[in-house]
C-alpha cells in the first residue's frame, strides 16, 4: 500500500545534496502553489525554494484556466530558480521541466508521456499534466521564474464524468498507486540535471529531445490564440520554444503563443 502523504523529511532525504533540498515548503492547502512561489521571490527567496502541497484550491493553467485537483492524490507544486537567461530563453525552463516528468514517469511505472505545445503532458490521448511558467524580468534579464507543475498520481474521474474522456492519471493507466514522495525526487532530479546542462550552454540536447517527445510534429494542426487562428503542418519547436508550422500556402511561420488542437482518429480535438 502506497503513503497518501507527502513527506517533506523523505522528499529532502532522498535529494541529499541537490538544490531543491534546502527551502522545501509544505502545506496541506494552499490557494496556489505558484502564487506561493512568486511571494518567496518577491521576498527574496534563495534559488531552489520549492512549495509542495497536498490540495490546491485556485490552481491555474495557462491563459487563467482552472487546475482541478483534490487532496492527498496527486502532486502540485511549483519550484523557484534564478537563471543567468535572457528573456527569449525561460521556455528552455518549461522544456527541462516536461522532460524531467517524462523521464520519472518512465522510470518510475513504465508508461510514455507526450508532450503538447507548449505545457501540457499527454499519455494516449488523454492530459496527464500541465505546467505554468511565471517569471520576472528587468532589462531583459531574467531575476526569478517560478515553474508550476500539476501531475495526476493516484486519481481519476468517475466514470462518465466529462473529465474522465479527457483527463488520466497514473494509477488510471498502470492500475496500481503510485508513491508521490518517490516520483517527486525523480522529477526533481531529472530536472536539476537538464537545469545544469542550461546554464551551461548544452541546449541542444534539450531541444532535440523536446522534438522527440513532441505529440503534434508532423500532425494538421490548429492554432488559436486572442490574434489569430491558423491551420497548418507542424514541423518543430526550435530554442526559444516556438511553433514552427507550414501553411497552407507552403510558407514557414513561427507561432510564440497560442493554443493548439488536433485530432486523435475520430476522436474529439485535443
């Protein structure tokens, strides 16, 4: 039988001398784990400070959607840096991050995790996870960036429920619970890892991989966002996070930001 709960002394244990073991934050509830986060920044928080909580009751997604997630299933926390990174490159954060959860979830249960542009984790064709990247800036350098990761563990929607045919979780998908304390370090560590490669100019490799996990490569895709609505051929993501896709004139055109659907078969639109 798994723990239900976390546990910030096994969580610290188990990263021994990682960056992320010195300022752990953890709460039952909070409203939100970012929002937490970007307080310890703003209050000058040393790099590393992580917030873990076990309910989350005002969590968001991008573009002010809501994260749903109840108490003591799965894991929602947020983990403050300080990069020495120009602006264009904090969406190398959010890759490392995805990658990092990619690699201890594999570890960890087995199961293949993909990667919707630009935050989202997907097994099958169902939302695994979401991350929400937040940062400040001055002169176009980065001071602090605060990433959120939500991840369903050890819950799923009932039957019937309209979040059951577009959400999963791991315990849905291997049929057996799975520790929140152990997947935590991993992703913690697979992170910090890819973190070092960063700051160390080693992008390539985090950029080729990202390509390789990317669920949309190669698919017609839709893009919409508050200016435009495009279809088009998805090519890659190149190093600053963007959305290569060909048109439907043949041209190349780079999408920053938007939100993306495509289909699986018959399916509803991802």
């Amino acid at each position: 039988m798994v723990n239900d709960g976390l546990n910030p002394d096994a969580i610290k244990g188990g990263l021994g001398q990682s960056l992320f073991a010195t300022h752990i934050v953890y709460l039952e509830t909070v409203d939100s784990t970012n929002r937490l986060a970007k307080e310890l920044a703003s209050a000058g928080a040393a790099e590393g400070a992580i917030v873990i909580v076990e309910e989350q009751t005002a969590g968001r997604g991008r573009r002010g959607r809501s994260w749903v997630s109840p108490g003591r299933a799965n894991l929602t926390f947020s983990i403050l840096l300080r990069p020495t990174l120009v602006v264009d490159k904090v969406f190398s954060l959010t890759m490392i991050l995805a990658l990092a959860c990619i690699e201890a979830v594999k570890k960890r249960t087995g199961l293949s995790c993909m990667i919707k542009w630009p935050n989202d984790l997907y097994v099958g064709g169902k939302k695994l996870a979401g991350i929400l990247t937040e940062f400040a800036a001055r002169d176009r350098r980065v001071e602090w960036v605060v990433l959120g990761l939500g991840l369903n563990v050890n819950w799923y929607p009932a039957e019937g429920e309209t979040m059951s045919r577009l959400a999963t979780s791991l315990q849905a998908e291997i049929g057996k619970r799975v520790s929140r304390n152990e997947l935590l370090v991993e992703i913690l560590v697979q992170f910090e890892a890819y973190y070092n490669d960063v700051l160390s100019g080693r992008i390539e490799k985090v950029y080729e991989r990202w390509n390789d996990f990317s669920l949309v490569l190669g698919k017609q895709v839709v893009i919409e966002s508050d200016q435009l609505k495009i279809t088009g051929k998805a090519l890659r993501i190149d190093q600053d996070g963007a959305l290569i896709i060909e048109d439907g004139e043949g041209k190349e055109q780079k999408i920053i930001h938007g939100e993306v659907s495509l289909r699986f078969g018959e399916g509803a639109p991802l």
